[in-house]
C-alpha cells in the first residue's frame, strides 16, 4: 500500500482539545465483553499522544489490557466543523 503523503505524528491531547474534545472512549476488544468507557483526560499534559493510552487502560469489566483495548478520541463531543461558507458541515465534508 502507498500513500500521497507520510503518515504524520499521531494525535496528541493539544490536537484533540482543539477540536472541542475533552475525552477518550475504550474499547475491550474481547469478544466476549466488548466493554465501552469514557476517560477523563483532563488532568494529563497537552503533548500526550493518545495512542500512550492503549498501553495503560484495563478493561473494567474483564480485566483485558495492551493490544486487547482500543482507545480513541470521543468524537461525539467535538465542536461543529463549519465549511467554507462558515455553515455547519459534518465531519469528513469540509
């Protein structure tokens, strides 16, 4: 697989913020649990990168950890993205 450009660093919580969103959102990736919870990560340095998290986050509800958690952004809680006229578009449109 090729790509137009290089990858570029990954997302750290500065990023996020900017983007209005102030969680993360974990997902066991157990078959037999596929436990969702949200992370406050309100109390951690702007230059954290949130792939650090995947490696720290236990699953509360079966006790899975490392390549068995899958953490993201909560996009759900990010501000409205607004196209080129200032309307507001969803995400991905602009």
């Amino acid at each position: 697989m090729s790509f137009k450009h290089p990858p570029g660093p990954p997302m750290d919580l500065a990023n996020m913020r900017r983007r209005g969103v102030r969680n993360l959102i974990a997902y066991c990736l157990n078959d037999s649990c596929l436990h969702q919870a949200l992370i406050d990560v309100s109390s951690y340095p702007a230059d954290t990168p949130v792939p650090w998290f995947a490696g720290k986050v236990v699953c509360a509800k079966c006790g899975a950890r490392n390549n068995r958690i899958d953490v993201r952004p909560n996009w759900n809680e990010a501000s409205p993205v607004q196209d080129w006229r200032g309307n507001e578009a969803m995400p991905g449109d602009e």
